[in-house]
C-alpha cells in the first residue's frame, strides 16, 4: 500500500443503527471521501467493506459494525480538484501562483495550492504535504473575491506569506487587471490625475486606507491605460482598461475605488461599482491579467505570469454591441413611424444611442436627445401623442394604469357618464386614452407645468376630445380644495403617475433621465413624498371622489410596501402588474 493510499476504520454506533451504509459513509467518512461521486465509487469498487466482507450500498447497519474503508488519496484530490476551477501557473519551493474562476472561495484555492503540487511531478512537491491523509492548506496573500477572475499567490507557510506581504507594501509586487468601465473613459483625465481625492473626502479616504490597510498615497501606485472603448445601449459606452496597481494586496478594491473616484466606476453590484443592465449578477466585470513579483528561492529572478483576457469579458463587449444596434433601429423606426419630416436625422455611425436601465425610464436617446423629442410625438396605447421636453415621455409600464383605471371604473361605474380626474397629466396621454376607451367618460387633467398643460390640450384637439376633456393648473397638495378642480366633480376615478424617482436614484440615472423635467420624475422622501401629500389632500376633502370612488396609483419597483403604508386607511381593490411582470399600478377604493 503506498503513501497515497488511506484506511480507515470506525465502530458504528447506537445512534447510526438501522441506516444504509451509503448514508453513514457520506456523513461518516467526509474528511476521505471529498466528494459524494467518491464514496459511491468506492462502495462499488468493493473498497468499502462491513465486518471484513463486501456488502451493498443499502445494507443496514447494526450497532458495533466495523466499516472499513479504502480510500487512494491520489484520485479522491484529483476528483475535488476537478470539481474546482483552479489552474497552477507559477510554482517555486515553498510558493505558487494559481488562476482561480469566478465562484472559487478563498478555502479552496488555499487548499488546491498543495493539491495541484503533489499530482505534479515536482521535487520534494515544494512543500506541499498530508496530515493523517488530508492536504495542509497553504496560506493565500492578497484578497481572494468569490465572483472575480484572480491570479492568487499562495505561500506554504506564515514566513512565506508575511515575506511576500512585505513585498507588496514595498511596491516590488505588481497586479494588473483588465476591467469593463461604464462612460468613454478619456486618458487625458487618468494621466493628469494627480493621486488626491477631493478635500471634504480626504478625512473619509484616510479611514478607508487605514482601514483595508493602505498607503494614504495608494492612487500614486495606479495606472491605467484605456484599451478599447465600444458603444452601449445603457451607458453610452463601455471602456475596456488595463491596470496596474501596486502597494495592495487587494488591488481590485483599489481599482474599483480608483475609477470610481475618476467618475467611470467598473461595471459591477460591489461597493465602488455601478450595475450593467443585463449583468446583475457579476460581481465586478473585470479579472487579474498578470502577476509580477521577486522570487522567494532564487536571488535576483523575477517572476512574471501573464494570462488571456476572459473570454466571457470580451463577449459582454461584443453583447453591448448588439444591444446598441438593435436600440439604432429601434430608433430609427420610432423616427420612421412616427413621421418625422426630411430634415429629421437619419441615424449614424457618430450618432450615440442610450437607453435607461429601470422602466422608471424607458427612453431611447438619439444623440443627446430622446428619440421622442426628435419626432414630437410619441405612440402610447394604440394612439399617437404630442410630447416636448416640457412633459414626461409615455411609457409602455404606464399603459397598466389605463388597463387598470378602464377595469375598475366597469366594476364600479354607476352613472351613466364616469368622470376621471388624473394628477400630473403632462402630455395628457393616460386622461385621453382613458376617455379613448371609454366613450361615456369625460375627464380633467391637473398639472402644475403650464407648459405642459399646453401639449396637453393640443393633444386633447389631436383626437377630438374637446369637449370631453379639460386641462386645468393645480398641485397634488391643493386639489381637493381648487374650486375649478372640485366643480368638475366628484369623480369616479382618479389616476395617477406621481414622481417617484428619489434624488439619490435620479443622480445615478442622469444618462437617461436628465433629458426630461425632473418636476415629473423626481420627489423628496425617497420618492414618496407625491403619494403623502395626494393621500393629505384627500383627507381634507374626500367628497372630490364619489362614494365608492377610487385611486389609480403608478409605483416604481419595489414601491408598493411604503404606498400601501401611506394609504393604509383605504381599501385596496386591485394591484396589476407590467408587460415585465413587475407590480406597476395599485388601487385603493375611497373609505
């Protein structure tokens, strides 16, 4: 029996009597069989025997049983090495530098390090050895991240590790790193970057160096150079970078913090990232290209491991592409269809395309322009609506709230012509499809924009619905007492499509959501600050809506929580859902 092979016996025990022998093998003997494929393999290769004799797999076992199992250590951590994604690329006595895949956690690189030594035919396995037939872990020097694609260096022993780690502090080891960064990242703004961060900052940086155990200097040991740059229908565009960072043992966190601070973070969900559309799930879009470092065994060598850029990065490259493309046409039908004349732009090369990353805003932009504001006119349930940059663009998610409001005013019409108010009508396109639908019906628009109040009788005259419809100056927080407001009343059916954007929000969506009036997207209280003051207002006059009257609301993802609270003392009747399948429209019915 050679040195990679391993025996072990134990005694079963009271408390396993009566259970298979596959089950007490698995549970028993885990710190041989690494894997459940291994013991299986084992129990059918009759390595596994039960009072000297092989049995099956099902045998029930009783108190005092004596299991006895043969295990080769040789092919138990070539099966576990198998199941993990980690290549050796650099090895030395006492040191190794391995390539682990995203989802490979920092326990398990610290243990295929010596694995992957002992399968090689090295000398003495540089270190690498068993204690009572398990594989010593080695010792991983800079960070270790789930999600990320990383060059660790791993070192045999605590000296080998605090040795490398005094490189690292000293500027001799360097990462480079190749990451995906939303915006057109210009090299001018990375070369003049002189390292400081701005002064109110400066007290908050210094903690978070101090903290992740950094020089206060750590942006003087970056340097980045922009690799290639391609169009994206999210951001604009995307700029691929290469890195290199020094002085960190945790230089992804430093690159991220880096290109963040520079106003282009790293496409990512991490801190010091900002979310891809289509890419939710990554961690950070970038992976470690190279390691550089002295050696440790030999005097005046350097080591040097490089590796390709993932292919998986590269293909969300060419992804952004498509998408950009297809949003080109989009684009240029949207600008065809609605009739744009012969001097409308036709769409190309130079021309850069976005589209928001949240239904808050689903807006194609031509240029610096949305494609709406390019025709003029924008089709919203079946109709075409005139719209300017004075009034919110129509979304298909807002179509919910004409289906809903035309739902429930069936279920609870009494009189013979229904009668809509709608709060922050803009270009009037929710009130006039409503009145479309529903020919007994007549409405009232209320806007505190008069410009926009202006398209929105334009838009009324468009379809004919003069006479059906008025356009009238009024606030969320006065409408149930403004007596040009209440005289048209009361009302069956209110709808509404409030801000509800929070400032926070509206910041990060500033590519998207910057080209339209921020008075009907953006509100205070984290974005709920238009449902409270329409829910006071009605509880200062309730009779501006009939008995048995009720409230259409417009909410964004995850919203509905906070508007139920605020509307607490009204009945729900009804909660629709998107073409996405997102909660979009809530109704609450008048107490």
């Amino acid at each position: 029996m050679d040195a990679m092979t391993l025996v072990r016996e134990r005694i079963v025990s009271a408390d396993y009597a009566g259970s298979k022998l596959r089950n007490y093998i698995v549970h028993e003997f885990r710190d041989v069989f690494m894997i459940r494929a291994d013991a299986i393999t084992a129990m059918r290769q009759k390595r596994v025997l039960v009072n000297g004799q092989g049995v099956l797999d099902s045998h029930q076992l009783a108190d005092g049983d004596c299991v006895r199992v043969e295990v080769n250590l040789a092919h138990a951590i070539q099966s576990r090495l198998h199941s993990l994604e980690v290549e050796l690329k650099y090895s030395e006595p006492g040191l190794a530098i391995l390539l682990k895949a995203p989802g490979v956690v920092w326990p398990d690189v610290e243990w295929a390090a010596p694995a992957l030594l002992m399968l090689a035919d090295l000398p003495d396995n540089h270190g690498a050895r068993l204690d009572d037939g398990r594989v010593v872990p080695w010792f991983s020097v800079n960070e270790v991240e789930k999600g990320v694609r990383s060059l660790v260096i791993v070192a045999a022993t605590e000296e080998r590790r605090d040795e490398v780690a005094r490189n690292i502090a000293n500027g001799l080891v360097r990462f480079g790193i190749y990451a995906l960064c939303h915006g057109n990242v210009p090299q001018s703004s990375i070369d003049g970057f002189d390292g400081n961060v701005d002064i109110p900052e400066t007290e908050v940086f210094e903690k978070w160096c101090l903290y992740n155990h950094l020089p206060v200097a750590i942006f003087s040991h970056v340097s980045v150079k922009v690799d290639s740059v391609v169009k994206s229908p999210s951001s604009g565009h995307i700029s691929a970078v290469r890195a290199l960072v020094s002085r960190a043992a945790s230089p992804n966190l430093v690159l991220r913090r880096f290109m963040f601070t520079l106003g282009y973070p790293i496409a990512g969900s991490q801190n010091y990232t900002r979310l891809l559309p289509n890419h939710k799930d990554k961690g950070a879009l970038l992976a470690y290209l190279s390691v550089e470092m002295p050696s440790l065994a030999y005097a005046g060598q350097q080591i040097s491991v490089a590796v390709d850029v993932p292919p998986k990065l590269l293909a969300v490259c060419e992804r952004e592409v498509r998408f950009y493309d297809k949003r080109m046409l989009r684009a240029q039908s949207e600008i065809d269809e609605l009739g744009s004349n012969s001097d409308s732009p036709r769409l190309g090369s130079d021309v850069s395309l976005s589209v928001s990353d949240t239904s808050a805003s689903d807006v194609t932009l031509v240029g610096d322009k949305p494609a709406a504001y390019v025709t003029g006119f924008k089709q919203f349930c079946g109709h075409k609506f005139r719209v300017t940059p004075d009034t919110l663009i129509p979304r298909p998610s807002t179509e919910t709230l004409v289906e809903a409001a035309a739902r429930v005013l069936a279920n609870i019409g009494t009189r013979s012509i229904s009668r809509v108010l709608d709060l922050g009508t803009g270009s009037g396109c929710v009130l006039l499809s409503l009145l479309l639908a529903i020919p007994n019906a007549r409405g009232v628009g209320v806007d505190i924009s008069e410009p926009a109040l202006v398209v929105a009788r334009s838009n009324s005259q468009l379809h004919g619905l003069e006479d059906r419809s008025a356009m009238l100056y009024g606030s969320f927080e006065g409408f149930t007492t403004d007596a040009s407001i209440v005289a048209k009343g009361p009302f069956d059916f209110i709808t509404c499509n409030p801000p509800y954007i929070s400032a926070g929000k509206a910041a990060r969506m500033q590519n998207t959501v910057g080209h339209e009036p921020s008075l009907a997207l953006v509100a205070g209280d984290g974005g709920y600050q238009a449902y409270r003051a329409i829910h006071a207002s009605l509880a200062v006059n309730p009779n501006v809506l009939t008995q048995g009257g009720c409230i259409g609301f417009e909410i964004g993802k995850g919203m509905e929580r906070g508007v139920r609270r605020i509307f607490e003392d009204w009945k729900e009747v009804g909660a629709f859902k998107d073409g996405q399948e997102f909660l979009r429209v809530i109704v609450f019915q008048r107490p």
